[in-house]
C-alpha cells in the first residue's frame, strides 16, 4: 500500500511519493508502540547488535524499539529504515538519571561480548563521530594500581597521555598518564584508531619524564 515511483516516474509524484513516506515514518512509532511516543525510534534488527544488548534496554535507555514481526519489518524496510547500530549501544552505555542503568547489566560482560563490541565499533571506523563517543564512553580498563584495571570507565577528563601496550609491571605514577589495557586485538585497534590512546614506548616516556622535571625545575625557580 505504499507509493513506489520509478524513473518514469513524474517529478510531482517523486515528490508526493518522498512526502507520504516519510509522514509515515515518522508516525510509525505511535502506530506500533500503542502510545505517542514522540521519542521513540524504530529500528530494524541487526543480529550482531541484539546479541549485545536486549530489546528491553535498547528501548529504557536509548529510546529505540526493534519490532520482530516480519510484517511490521517488511513496512520498515519499504520506509528505509535504517538497522539498529552500535551507536545505540553507546547511548545506552552512557544513560545517567532515573531510568534503567546499562551499565550495571553490561558492566559484567565477559571478554567475548566486548570483543564482539569492538569488532562492530571497528566497522563503523569510518565514522568519525562514533570513535568520538567511543572515546567518551565508559568501555576502557584503566590501570589503577598494580593489580591491574577491573571495571570499565570513561578516560579521565584530566588525561594528558594515554598509552596501551604498557608493561605489565607499570603502573601510572602521575594523574595525567593513563595506560589502558585492553582484552583483544579488536580493542586495541579502535583504541589506536580513535586516537584514544597511543603505543607505550620506553623513549615516549622517557621524553614525558624528561618534561615533567624541566617544569618542576621551572617553578622551583
């Protein structure tokens, strides 16, 4: 029941044709959600995405549904609707306030369902603003003491030099160095990628550790 146009097609018709469509996806939500719901967004599914996340916390945390009816999904894909993506993962990992926290269902992940979240970061690395949010995202293991990193978080806001492939043995001694540690080769790539952080090298720190001590010695003076 939907208008399709074709390259014979009149441009009035093309137009009435784009209007029509996308009246009809704006309104879908409040048609298949049985409320107005001017917030919510429909999403077709993508399989990697919902072995991620659930439905349920796609739609509390990141306003999105992902209907499953093949017929409601049939009129999805005739509207161009877009898959659910990665970046719905973010916002949810990013949730603050009064609604359902992803992160304390997600914090406990095992290292197989953050290298398959990595894994899809990696294919939206052409995306300059999705490696910005990832970079934002509380999603890195930072190492704290020599215990090593435990939970995940965001990158301090105080960060001045980021490393990954430090030693084991190495700890952090000054509030702006961060060393990340990362749980698969798909981690470290979009670290790297993202310019999140860059490769530990003993001449890198031993230029920081030559800088730290000439501006100590200027204010000393």
């Amino acid at each position: 029941f939907l208008p399709v146009t074709s390259q014979a097609t009149p441009p009035f018709w093309c137009g009435f044709a784009h209007e029509v469509l996308c009246e009809l996806r704006a309104s879908l939500p409040a048609f298949f959600s049985g409320a107005c719901n001017e917030s919510l967004e429909l999403r077709l599914p993508d399989e990697r995405v919902l072995r991620l996340v659930d439905v349920s916390i796609l739609r509390t945390c990141a306003n999105v549904d992902v209907p499953r009816e093949p017929g409601v999904q049939a009129i999805l894909e005739k509207c161009g609707t877009q898959p659910v993506s990665i970046a719905h993962i973010l916002k949810c990992l990013n949730v603050q306030g009064d609604r359902v926290p992803a992160q304390s269902q997600l914090a406990g992940s095992t290292d197989e369902w953050w290298s398959l979240f990595f894994d899809l970061l990696l294919d939206a690395g052409d995306k300059p603003d999705m490696l910005k949010a990832a970079c934002a995202a509380p999603i890195w293991l930072l190492r704290r003491s020599a215990g090593g990193a435990v939970t995940r978080v965001a990158l301090p806001e105080s960060r001045q030099h980021v490393f990954c492939n430090a030693p084991p043995g190495l700890w952090p001694w000054r509030q702006e160095v961060v060393f990340l540690d990362t749980s698969s080769k798909a981690e470290l790539r979009v670290a790297l990628s993202a310019a999140c952080a860059e490769p530990w090298s003993p001449s890198r720190m031993a230029g920081i550790l030559l800088g730290c001590h000439l501006e100590a010695r200027k204010h000393a003076n």
